[in-house]
C-alpha cells in the first residue's frame, strides 16, 4: 500500500483536492491511502505513530497571502501568522518534512506562478500552482506514482484502459514490434501501445539492472544466461540480438557483470 498525506492551511482548497484525488484513485490499480492534515504538526505526530509516507503535498500559502513571494521577499511587514505556510518558511518546513521522512517524495503547491529560476533554489522538490492544478492534477499524480513505483521496482502500464502494475524483477526483457511494446515476465507476457524509447528513458532512472542491446530490445541482466558479441540468450532460452550500434558498450558492461553469466564462444 502506497500512502499520500496532504498538508494545507486551506479549507476549500483541500476539499477540492481530496475530491479530485479520490476521482483519480479509483483509477489506480495500487492500493493507496490519502489522509489530509490542517498542519505540519499534525502529519508529523501522523508520522510518528504510523509510520512513513511515500508523497506529501504541501500546501505552502496563507490565506490572502502567497508562499512564493514571502520566500523571495522575506521583508513583508506585519504578518501575523509567520511560521508554517508563509513564504519564508515554506523551504524549511520542506525541509523538515524531509528530515523526518526520508525518501519521502514533497510536492509544493502555491496559488501563483512559479518564478522562473525558482527550481534553481526549490530542487530537489517538485511543484505546480493551483490555478492549473486540477486540470494537471491527474498528470501529476500518474508522474508521481510512476516514480514511486519505480522506487519499488515496480512498472505501471494500461491495456485497453485498464491499468496493470508488474514487479520489474519479474521482467525478463522488452521488446518493440510496431507500436507495441511487449513484456516478457517470467510467468506472462504483456503488450501495450507505447514506444521503447520511451521505456528505456523510464526505467533507466534508478534502475540498473537493465540494459539497451538493441533499437529493439531492453534485457534484464539478472535474467541473462550468456552472450557473444551480437547476440544474447536469456533464462527462458530466448536468444536476442544486440546491434552492432550497441555491441562495444554492452560488451563493456557485460564484462564487467558477473552473476550467473558466462560469454558463448563464437561459431
């Protein structure tokens, strides 16, 4: 089970959001809990009793008053309610989430536009603003998930509109054929509308045990029985090419890979 915590000074604002979250999660092939907080104080006794959460958004302004512009400009006159939300504080109270909950994904959320440079200065934190937040909120989340699941080793994928989660320690390799993307898994095997170029640039985040050996083949090298210079074969016997693009670099990581793998003399 994946939890998600919402945090924010907002009423109206977390209504609207729970809404739409749970519109979204139905959708969701995974189980996930949302529990949504007035306060940082009160998710993090949340914390502390329950355990860790894998995403917060954090809600960072007051009423009447916007977070950004309290961070860029920390003299603002007489604000009553300095600490939480307001501007000035929002990165710390990031920042402390982020101390208490390591490796838990804080996504911040404000009413206006982004400065331009702000990612220079909110990294490694995601965000967007409200006013565009329920028409990106279900986009948000998918990238979100997406992410978190690779965390997990896990891939997330839709066939005729269902959603599909699959362990990638399960994958043995992709593979492309048209505009199908297929999964060979060590018991099934999926296809779905999608690109490999694609694929390759998602799982290749975080994830090192798979490898490129062709414009049309993504192989798990736990899953790799042996290989010679232009061809692979894996655990379920399947014998796959490698590209003479991709022969010298999967040459140099296969040599240097030791589990389980021997290199196949030439014929």
């Amino acid at each position: 089970m994946y939890r998600f915590a919402f945090c924010g000074y907002d009423e109206t604002f977390s209504r609207s959001f729970r809404h739409h979250f749970t519109q979204w999660k139905k959708q969701q092939p995974q189980n996930i809990k949302a529990n949504f907080f007035s306060c940082y104080d009160e998710f993090l006794q949340e914390v502390e009793c329950q355990g860790q959460y894998q995403v917060v958004f954090l809600d960072i302004d007051m009423p009447e008053h916007n977070g950004f512009d309290d961070y860029f400009h920390e003299n603002i006159g007489n604000h009553q309610h300095r600490g939480l939300y307001d501007c000035s504080y929002s990165l710390t109270v990031a920042a402390e989430i982020e101390r208490h909950c390591p490796g838990t994904m804080i996504v911040i959320i404000s009413a206006f536009l982004l400065p331009r440079d702000f990612n220079d200065y909110i990294h490694p934190y995601h965000c967007f603003t409200k006013n565009d937040c329920f028409g990106l909120l279900s986009s948000v989340l998918d990238s979100v998930l997406f992410k978190i699941n690779l965390r997990y080793h896990n891939f997330c994928f839709c066939v005729n509109k269902v959603k599909l989660v699959v362990s990638l320690n399960d994958v043995i390799y992709f593979y492309s054929a048209g505009r199908k993307v297929f999964i060979v898994c060590t018991e099934h095997e999926y296809s779905f509308n999608n690109k490999l170029d694609i694929i390759d640039a998602q799982i290749s985040d975080g994830i090192d045990y798979f490898l490129r050996i062709h414009k049309s083949y993504i192989i798990n090298k736990r899953y790799l029985r042996s290989y010679k210079c232009d061809c692979v074969e894996m655990s379920n016997h399947d014998q796959l090419q490698i590209s003479r693009s991709h022969q010298k670099d999967v040459k140099c990581v296969l040599d240097n890979y030791q589990p389980g793998v021997h290199m196949m003399e030439e014929m």
